[in-house]
C-alpha cells in the first residue's frame, strides 16, 4: 500500500510499523490513524508475519496529535464520523481499538518522546521497550481534555490506579526511568540497542512458538482482564485445549519435543483459528 505518514516492512516474520513524520515529531493526524488501521489489517491477513514491532522515524516514537490546527485541534470534524454512543469516535481509540484485536504479537519499540496519543495508542500493545532517553507524558489534563484511546480502562490495569491517576491527573512529562519503575515499559534499553532488542523478542516468537497459539493466548490474556471470576477463563482454556489439543500443532509439538528437534507447526491463523478464541474487545455499540 501506498503510506505516506508510516512505513510498513515485512522481514524475517516481523512485520515493521515505523510512524514516520519525523520532521513533527511523528505528530498523530487522522491520516496516521487510517494508515495504522490499514498495517494492522495487512499483518493480521498476512501468515508470514508473526509478530509486529512499531516504532518512530527520527528522534521521536509520537509526539501526540498534531497541533498545527491552534485551538481548535481537538473540535474535530464532526461530519462524516464514525459515532459510538452518539458521540464522533476518538480517533486515538480507534486506532488502540484495533492494536487491541491483532492476532499477532505486538511490541512497542518506543524510541523517544511519547507523549498523549503517542503513548496511550501503546497500551494495548503486548510488550512495551524503550530507549533509556525516551519520555512519556499523559498530558491531556493540561490541554483541557480527558484521556482517550481507551486508556481509562488499560492504563490502570497495566500500571494500577493510584500509579494511573497521578500521571494523568498531573499531565506532567516523565522518564524512561520512572515508566520502568511504574510498569509502563518492561525494559529499557541505550537508543542503539532497542530495535535489535525488539526484533530478538520477535525472533523468539516467530522461531519457536505455534502461531495459532499465540494468537489465542494473546486474546486469552486481553479478553481474562475483565473476566468476572476465573471461572470464566476456565471455560475458555477448557474450550480451546478441547479444539487445540488433537490439531495438527499439538502434535507437532508434542513429537518434536520428544524428538528434540525445531517444532515446525504447519497451522495458519487465516485457516485454523479455532471457534472458542474469544472476539475480543466485544463492540457493545453496533457498526
């Protein structure tokens, strides 16, 4: 496809999502929005990705939405938008909406300043890395507006609420070092470092896992957080190890384990993912 505000490169089973505005700091705009849809969409349909790094061209990862509209950045365009619940979509959200539904891996290789929407579109990603001079902020309180891209219900389950609402209630900008320390990001890495460290984690999945299993853990884990007890998640496993347990990956596995030999799994997400994977997040709205 023919991007113009992100790159999308496919090699060595990762696909690579590259923000690239970098003469803005990798600003958000709606065009970025529609164009992240669409790379998702192509990894999603595409059985030789197994997994998705996204990083930002240049010195930042997203500086958050473009600004250049003044005052009236964040009245949007009314006309023509999607609605939910009667209301113009969050285009940060639908862009977090859709990371949310990927059925491959996703790793945030966030390389320097994300701020706003530059940092909550990184919340349903899987694992979050970052360069060691990188900076965050949740500064929507000190532009007058609330949280968006869903964040209200990932920030907190990510990093806890009291954690959540001091750095959205204080919209202060803050280091690599504290969004360690507040589990925002899992490692830290110098700048020269992090994309080669992104890659071996996606490496590791692509090499030595089933991609049908991935992808049903993966909406396992997501879908469990707000699971109302664990029996829940215990019909789901029970369901999915009744379907995966006698398929054609299970017994790679099995048998290469006791081979002690590389599994090569010969099931495909686009064929085989089976019924019980649970349609994760449910859209309770329509459309």
């Amino acid at each position: 496809m023919g991007f113009t505000e992100i790159e999308y490169d496919v090699a060595d089973r990762v696909a690579t999502i590259t923000l690239n505005r970098p003469e803005r700091l990798n600003a958000f705009t709606l065009t970025m929005r529609a164009e992240l849809i669409a790379a998702f969409d192509l990894a999603d349909a595409d059985d030789q990705v197994r997994a998705v790094v996204v990083t930002g061209a240049g010195r930042a990862f997203c500086a958050g939405a473009d600004l250049g509209g003044g005052g009236t950045t964040f009245r949007g365009a009314r006309e023509g938008r999607d609605l939910v619940d009667g209301a113009p979509r969050d285009g940060g959200g639908t862009v977090a909406l859709r990371i949310a539904r990927s059925l491959k891996p996703v790793i945030g290789a966030i390389n320097g300043p994300a701020v706003g929407v530059g940092v909550t579109m990184t919340l349903p990603m899987d694992v979050r890395l970052a360069a060691d001079t990188a900076r965050f902020g949740f500064v929507f309180a000190r532009r007058g507006i609330v949280t968006e891209a869903a964040s209200s219900w990932f920030l907190p389950r990510i990093v806890g609420i009291a954690q959540a609402m001091e750095w959205a209630a204080t919209g202060r900008v803050f280091p690599a070092a504290e969004a360690l320390e507040g589990r925002l990001v899992s490692r830290l890495y110098p700048a020269e470092e992090l994309l080669p460290a992104a890659y071996a984690l996606a490496g590791e999945i692509a090499a030595n896992t089933s991609a049908v299993s991935v992808a049903a853990i993966r909406r396992l884990m997501w879908s469990g957080l707000s699971a109302s007890s664990p029996w829940e998640a215990h019909a789901a496993d029970s369901r999915l190890m009744a379907e995966l347990g006698g398929a054609p990956d299970a017994v790679e596995g099995v048998t290469a384990f006791l081979d002690k030999r590389q599994a090569d799994f010969p099931m495909t997400v686009s064929e085989h993912l089976p019924s019980g994977v649970p349609s994760w997040p449910e859209n309770p709205y329509g459309g």
